[in-house]
C-alpha cells in the first residue's frame, strides 16, 4: 500500500516539474567574442561546426587543439598537399576522411574560391597571415560568413599566444590552447634564457630551397630571419633585401662569409632540393644535403669547408611548430651552450601530448661536429 502510495507521489511530481519546466525559457548560449590579428573583432553563436580552412597545412595547427583535426573541415585549400606531400600523406593515413574535403583552390596562387567556401556552408573561415590579405572577403561579408585571422609568420613572437587562444576559443577547446600554450613558451623561454650568456651571434646564409634554378634565394626581413634571430644567429639576407623574399647573388654571400651555412628544405618546391621532414631517413638527409653542398657556389663557402652547416624543415615555419625549430637551430649554432638541450625529445612530447597529426621523420641536421 504504502509502494504504490509512494509511487504514485512521485510520478505526479515528475509530472509537475516537467511541466514547469516546459514553461522555462530555453537556457541563453553565450556568443564567442575574439579579436583576431588584424584587430577585427568577431562573434560567433557557439564553437565552430563547419570550418573553412584556408591553408591545409593549417591542419597541424588545428592538430595541437583537437583529437581529430578534420572532423569539423567542410572545405580547405590544398597547399598541404602541393607542398609537402609527405605530411599529406601521413594525415590522410591517420584521417582517412581528409580526402573528402572539397578543395577551394590555393591562397598564394590567387586561385582560392570565396565563392566555393560560401557554398560549403561554413560558420566559419580560418584565414592566416602568411601572405597579402587575400581579395573578396566582401563577399563572405556579404553572405554573413565570419572569418578570423591568426598569425605565426608576420608578427609570430607577438601573435601565436593570441592566435592559440582565439582558435581554442571558436573551436571550443581553450582548456588545451592554454596547455599548448605552457609547453610552447617553456621551450621558448628556455631558448632566450640561454642566449643571454652569448655575445657572439654567427652571420648565417639561410639557403630557401636550393637544388634547382639560380643562386641564391633566401629570406629578408621577417619571417626566418626573426626565427634564426631568435636562435641566436643573424640572417644575411636581411641585411640585402626589403621583401620577405628574394634573391642574392653568390659574389654577395661569398663576400659577406657568413658563419653557418643553413638550407631549409622538405618543399615540393624544389624536388632536388634537401630531403628532409616526415619519411625522411637521416641518410636521404645526409645524401642530399652532401650533393647541394657540392654547388660550386656553395662548396667555396668558409663555412662549408669547416663544416658549419645544418638543414632544417620548411613547414616548422609559419605554424605554432616553429618553437621546435628554434631549438634546433639553436643548438646548431651554439652547441656547447645548448650541450644538454635535446630537440628530439622535446619533438618525441609535442607528437605524443599534444599533436594529433603524425610526424615521424627526420626534421633537421648539422653536420658532426659543426660550430661557427
């Protein structure tokens, strides 16, 4: 009696507060605010569902904040796979999914579609600095398509903390932006602390994908000068050249010496060029990089001949990766002051804890024994 007493309480009670809570206005979602990098304030109704990506190989950045960094792509362009065919083929191997995402042209080639990317849906379009602000974002304005804009090339020491936790804030994952955040300017940190004990900063020829074509490209102010400066070495380059890249003629190089000869490779760009990053063995490494130091041009450089000279992958570059390129070209041109830093292994805890993209290969080199 008293059971079924009870029962009959209780039922009329869930029935009474699910009726009152028919009446209870539905509960407010909060709107995302964020100020991108070129200081245009954005607001979204919840996290991202349905992502543009303007620049696939983007999708390393978008791997350091999420288990799956394509499960939300609903268009992209297809730099990744231009460029560094290697690491395409290792995501779509771990995300099969990448190869149905529809590609919407290439943003340095000027052929990416704003028409394409509003017909994809999106609720947002992730755009990068790397390049000029690309033309028809009128058009996304048009068709109420927000857009956010990060950066790690321009201004990368000023703009990747800002860039990481606008982006962990529209994708909804700000608790590992913050995360990545400490593991990023630990090492950083880590890298500045020690070169304040160094006065002498060596010249560096930075060499852009050599291997085909005229001597000799490289990089001006900016961009990998700013990352070999904070590496605690001087890009000759910028000391030339007004744009962030251009071309210096070997009489130049040769007359300035410069302390440390450093390629930078990996790039689809020059297919004869250093072979290094994801697959890449150390003896591709060591074959290539032996075969471009033999360029006349190159061979009568003092620090080729005392063995001054590294390769280092491309696409650390203008992505929150870069960290671990500095550390590595630091230890090349300061070995005894980075003696006990080991950029394999801060590699080996990125990869394991906090990128979800695969990135197994060799990355960077210097020949045994090199110091300027």
């Amino acid at each position: 009696m008293f059971s079924r007493f009870l029962s009959t309480r209780c039922g009329a009670l869930f029935l009474l507060i699910a009726g009152l809570s028919a009446l209870l206005p539905p509960p407010v979602r909060a709107n995302i605010t964020v100020t991108d990098m070129l200081h245009r304030s954005v607001t979204l109704p919840a996290p991202a569902q349905r992502v543009v990506l303007a620049e696939s190989r983007h999708v390393l950045t978008l791997g350091l904040l999420e288990k799956d960094p394509v499960q939300h792509l609903v268009g992209w362009g297809d730099d990744l796979q231009r460029y560094s065919p290697a690491t395409w083929q290792a995501l779509q191997h771990r995300f099969p999914a990448a190869k149905n995402i529809p590609v919407l042209g290439t943003m340095n080639t000027g052929t990416f579609s704003m028409e394409q990317a509003i017909a994809v849906k999106p609720d947002l379009v992730i755009f990068t600095l790397y390049g000029p602000v690309p033309p028809g974002l009128d058009k996304l304005d048009a068709a109420h398509i927000p857009y956010v804009f990060v950066d790690f090339f321009r201004h990368p020491f000023t703009n990747t903390i800002p860039s990481i936790q606008l982006l962990g804030k529209v994708l909804g994952q700000s608790a590992q932006a913050e995360r990545f955040i400490t593991f990023w300017q630990q090492h950083m940190d880590g890298v500045a602390q020690r070169l304040t004990s160094v006065t002498d900063h060596p010249q560096v020829f930075f060499h852009l994908n050599p291997g085909k074509g005229e001597c000799c490209f490289t990089s001006g102010p900016g961009n990998m000068s700013d990352f070999i400066a904070a590496a605690g070495g001087h890009n000759i380059g910028a000391d030339q050249l007004s744009t962030a890249i251009g071309q210096l003629n070997s009489e130049y190089v040769l007359s300035r010496n410069p302390d440390f000869y450093l390629i930078g490779g990996g790039s689809a760009v020059s297919r004869d060029g250093l072979q290094i990053g994801p697959a890449a063995s150390p003896q591709q490494i060591a074959s290539s990089m032996q075969r471009l130091l033999k360029a006349p041009d190159i061979a009568a450089l003092s620090a080729v001949r005392h063995g001054h000279t590294g390769g280092i992958w491309l696409f650390f570059f203008d992505s929150p990766l870069y960290f671990v390129g500095v550390e590595a070209m630091a230890k090349m041109f300061h070995p005894q002051t980075f003696a006990d830093v080991d950029p394999d292994a801060t590699l080996h805890t990125l990869t394991h804890d906090y990128l979800s993209v695969p990135l197994t290969g060799t990355f960077w080199s210097a020949l045994s024994g090199s110091q300027p």
